[in-house]
C-alpha cells in the first residue's frame, strides 16, 4: 500500500492538479501494462523487431508520464500520455489497408478529458 501511494504521489499545491496527476499516472499505468500484455503478440508478427521497438518506444514515454506527473508537470504529462496515443492510432491507419481504426480516433479526445483542464481541450 505504500508504494501504490509513493507512484500516486503529485507534487503540486493544487488539489485539482493533484487529481489529474493522478489520473494521468492511473491511465499510462494501464497503457503500459497493455504494451507488456502486446509484447507476445509482438514476437509473432512478420516484423517483431519493428513491432517491439515500437512497445518500447511506447512504454518508455508512459513512464516518463508517470515521472513527470509525480513531480507536479501534470500538463505536460497529460498531452504526453495523449500525444502517444494519437501516434499509436495513427500508425495502425498507415499500416492497415482497413480504415477501421480510424473509429479509435476518438480515444485521444476521450483521454484529454481525463487527464486534461477542460481550458486545454477547447
């Protein structure tokens, strides 16, 4: 329990502040625990190479997310945390010859209002 509290920890006056870094430390915790559940698939694709770069490039910004959130950059954080969902949807569109996962598209705006001030999404 103390170090569910040490991670959940944000350094920031602010309670809001507070509660969005905590937030955007809730959901790169999930993103990087989706990355490791991929890393199997990962090995059996054409490219594994390519596709567990691609994890770890991912995984690596989520947990400067994470760091960055705990020391009260919450701002900074958030996009970051939304950015790189962004480029991960992106890339699946230019891969694919299917545009169904453009319908995903809408995760990044969805994320935004987690981590995000209502101010920095309109």
């Amino acid at each position: 329990m103390k170090a569910w509290r040490w991670l959940t920890t944000v350094q920031h006056a602010d309670d809001d502040q507070q509660r969005l870094g905590r937030n955007v430390i809730w959901v790169a915790l999930a993103m990087f625990g989706l990355g490791l559940a991929f890393v199997p698939v990962a090995v059996l694709q054409p490219r594994p190479v390519a596709a567990l770069l691609a994890i770890a490039l991912g995984n690596s910004s989520f947990l400067v997310a994470i760091v960055l959130a705990r020391q009260g950059r919450v701002h900074l954080a958030g996009w970051l945390v939304v950015a790189m969902t962004l480029v991960a949807i992106i890339s699946a569109l230019w891969n694919t010859a299917s545009y169904q996962a453009a319908f995903y598209l809408v995760l990044p705006v969805m994320l935004a209002g987690v981590v995000l001030q209502a101010r920095q999404i309109w």
